[in-house]
C-alpha cells in the first residue's frame, strides 16, 4: 500500500530504530490473500506465538509417553504446573509470586473473588463499578449480590462517564466517600473496555480502604499492556484473562492476584476446592478443608494443562522482551497513532478518539467514535485487511501492540482510513 514517500520513510525509521523489532518474528501474522494483515486487534484476542505449538506438543508427547504419571514425572510435572507462570505473573501485575496464580476463566475467578470479598451486612451493602461494564462483570456482580438477597437497583451504584466520555478520578473519589460506611466493595476496570481509559488504581484503592471496604480490579485489558503494581497500590484482589495481550490462545486461562494480607490468611472465606488444600495432605482424601496460603488456597481443580502450555510460551516472551521497553515501545506507537489521526484533515472532523490524551491515562488502545457511516468503514477496514474491534455504539478500537505491531503498519492504516471517509462522504 503507498502511503506516501514522506511519511513511509519516517515510519520505517522508527522501525527501524526499534529494539524490539526482532518479536514480530516470534508470532504468527494472519494473512488476507498473498498479505500479512494489519493485526490491530490484541485487545480481542493476541497473535499465537510461533512457540506455542512446541510448548503444547511437548505436554502432548508427556501425555502419550506417561499417562497419568505425568503428573509426578520429568521435568515440568503437571502437579504443579499452576506454579511455573508465578513468577512472571508476579512481575507483570507488580505482585509477589504467592500473590498470584493463573486457574479457570475470568468470571469464574470473578465469582470466586466476590465470594471472598463481597460480604455484606446490614450497613455495608452498597457495591460500586462503572456504568456501561463489560457485562460479563456486569452480570456476575448483579447476580451475587440478588443471590446474597441485596437488590442491585438499590445498591449497586454505576459511576457515570463525564463530558470527556471517561471516568473522572476527582468524581470517582467523591462518589467514594460519599457512599462512606455503606460501601462494601468497588470493583472497577484497570483499563475500561469501551474506552481504553487506564484508571488511577492507587488512588481509587486508598480512598475505598479509607471507608472500610475491599476493592478489585478486573484486568482483562491492563495485564501484558501496562505497567501494575498491585501489591504496592494495596489492591485487595485483581482478576484477568490471557487471550487478549498476553497472547495465550482463545478461552485460555485466567489469573487472579489477592494480597498477601488475604492470601497468607488461612482463615479468610472463600469457596474451597481440592487444588486449595494443603499439598501435604490433598492425596489423603480427607474431607476437612485446610487451605493453602497464598493465591493457591483458591484454586479448585487441576489445570489444563494443553491450554496452560501456550500461556507459558507467551510468558517467557514477555519475559524476554520486559515491561519497560514494551511500556516504552507502546508509548511511542500509540502516540504515532493519535498524531498521525489528529493531523490528517479528513479523517479529524469525522471521528473522536474516546480514549484520553494524556498517555498515563491510557495503554495502546485508541477508541475511535464514528458519529456516521461506522460500520460501513469498519467493514471496509476488514476488507482491506485490517483487522479491529467494533462495540456498541460506534467505536472502533484500535490496538497497535509493541510486541507485533510497527509504526508502518500505523501509517497504512491512517492512510487506507483516509481513503474509506473519502468514499462515504
């Protein structure tokens, strides 16, 4: 595609000057006919490592060769497979390794964590998230609190976007507060879905324990895009998927991070299942729960060992690779995006970028709101051989990741944008 000389040759200098040019190589690129498409998409779902299959094979060749004794023999036994991604886990949400444990899917550790950490009592029911939450949490949320026998439209309480179209943190705070001693729980996105807005997890999580109550953050699309520091900000509890930029493959499996203050508590309550007993005593099938400290006392059951594998192989990418130069990378790339759609005199009056300007404030994410004729140019990106996200109402996403993404493939897509206005006008 041309894109013109001025601007391919700036683009291909940045590319150029990429340290981490070389991981592009280490992911498989979909193509659309004899072209790799522009893969803007890993907010949905991330590229398949090229090790992937190396990863899964193996764990293929142990169940062939070994059976049932795979869980005790070789190298890697399955037993505690759980415990081989806690260090990496640890050092991308800024947590400690007995903090953290990959298990089951998102809303399924979501329920686990309400279990432990929504307990209301007569004065303390009220539940905060944001308006407009990605409705699996929506759902899960509306749905414990009805089964605890608290009526959501009562005391579930949405904070509204302000005029700019994300949540205000002088606002967040103030709702807070005012709630007080009746607030038992706020749960809210590290980086909300719709928007791309990257939420000040620090100072939302002082100002929920300054009223008495737990808070949680759902990352589902912070965790391998920016920088965290959970334990540090106090966070009483996170929860996140790996499909999307931790590139582990669809469905594949959750995580969740639960202070130590919580974690190393035995007593604290949860939903008990058999991977959470003590390992010392778990195969002697005795019926009387002793919890695991640390993350692992939640766990129910043994993991999937096929799906874990491709989790794996993306953590030692990302472990490779290292959050600051990707934080750094992605800064870089993300603000290409925004100047580059900012500065182009056909494509600035017909969209509004959603997501804020400061870069503190948000990932590689830029939601794009199309006012008119949104479908029909996402669907002509699609045919062009772009690849992004459309939400409801009007927004497309648009997610340049470092890991695979290049600032040539930036300039392509404002260009190819530019000429699909330029036919709906």
């Amino acid at each position: 595609m041309e894109i013109g000389n001025e601007l391919a040759s700036l683009a291909r200098q940045y590319d150029e000057e990429d340290s981490l040019k070389s991981y592009r190589h280490r992911f498989h690129i979909p193509m659309k006919g004899d072209d790799q498409v522009i893969y803007f998409c890993g907010n949905s779902l991330g590229l398949q490592p090229k090790s992937a299959a190396t990863f899964i094979a193996h764990e293929v060749d142990r169940w062939k060769n070994l059976g049932v004794e795979g869980h005790f023999q070789g190298e890697l036994p399955w037993v505690d497979f759980h415990k081989y991604s806690k260090d990496a886990l640890g050092r991308l949400v800024g947590a400690k390794p007995e903090e953290v444990v990959a298990m089951n899917n998102l809303t399924t550790n979501l329920h686990l964590m309400l279990a432990s950490f929504y307990r209301p009592t007569d004065q303390r029911k009220k539940l905060i998230i944001e308006s407009g939450a990605f409705p699996s949490d929506h759902f899960a949320v509306s749905t414990f609190m009805e089964l605890k026998g608290v009526d959501p439209a009562e005391h579930l309480i949405e904070l509204e976007a302000d005029a700019t179209g994300y949540l205000s943190l002088p606002q967040t705070l103030e709702v807070i507060e005012e709630v007080g001693s009746e607030l038992a729980l706020v749960l809210l996105p590290g980086i909300q879905y719709y928007s791309g807005q990257w939420l000040a997890v620090g100072p939302i999580t002082a100002a929920a324990h300054a009223q008495g109550a737990f808070v949680g953050f759902d990352l589902a699309h912070a965790i391998g895009n920016v920088p965290l520091q959970l334990h540090d900000d106090g966070v009483d509890f996170a929860v996140w998927c790996t499909y999307k930029y931790l590139n582990s493959g669809p469905g594949s499996v959750s995580g969740v991070y639960i202070h130590e203050r919580h974690a190393q508590d035995v007593t604290f309550p949860r939903l008990g299942g058999w991977w959470a007993q003590q390992e010392e005593e778990r195969f002697q099938m005795e019926n009387v729960f002793k919890p695991m400290q640390g993350a692992d006392g939640w766990q129910l059951s043994n993991m999937n060992i096929l799906g874990s594998a491709a989790h794996h192989a993306s953590l030692e990418i990302f472990e490779a690779a290292g959050m600051d130069r990707l934080r750094a990378k992605s800064l870089k790339l993300t603000a290409y995006l925004e100047t580059l759609l900012q500065d182009n005199v056909t494509i600035r009056p017909n969209i509004k970028i959603l997501t804020p300007s400061n870069p503190e404030e948000r990932g590689c994410q830029l939601s794009l709101f199309l006012p008119n004729h949104g479908k029909e140019i996402f669907d002509e990106l699609i045919n062009r051989g772009v690849v992004l996200d459309w939400r409801e109402p009007n927004v497309i996403r648009v997610a340049p990741t470092p890991l695979y993404n290049t600032f040539e493939e930036v300039a392509t897509f404002v260009h190819i944008l530019e000429g699909a206005f330029t036919r709906h006008q």
